[in-house]
C-alpha cells in the first residue's frame, strides 16, 4: 500500500510540475475545447491543485486513512 500511494503522489506532482511549465500550450488547448479565451492562471490553478493532491495523498496515508 505505501508503494501505491507514494507512486501517485509521484505521478500528481509530476503532471502538476507539466500543468504548470507548459500553462500556455495548455490554456490555448482548453480554450479551443471550451470554446472561448482561457488565461494561463487556468492552468496555474490546475497545476497547484495536482501538487496540494499529491500532499494530500502523503498526509492522508501517514495518518492512516488509507489502511
């Protein structure tokens, strides 16, 4: 179990660490889904709510509730 749950918070803060190094690619593709003009704090905010999962994810296993 503590494998799986340090292997995700790899994983969040590794797609956290992209969302936020390549905002602008990211905000020019949401905006062509979404169909209006997206600003790159967009994927800012995207980027830090990966990295706070992935501390949350440690915290959360530390405290034992993922026993």
């Amino acid at each position: 179990m503590n494998t799986i749950v340090y292997l995700a918070a790899i994983l969040f803060t590794a797609v956290g660490i992209i969302f936020i190094i390549r905002r602008n690619d990211l905000a020019r593709a949401q905006s062509l889904v979404a169909g209006g003009r997206l600003g790159a704090g967009c994927a800012i905010a995207e980027g830090i709510l990966f990295l706070l999962m992935a501390l949350a994810a440690v915290v959360m296993h530390r405290y034992g509730l993922f026993d």
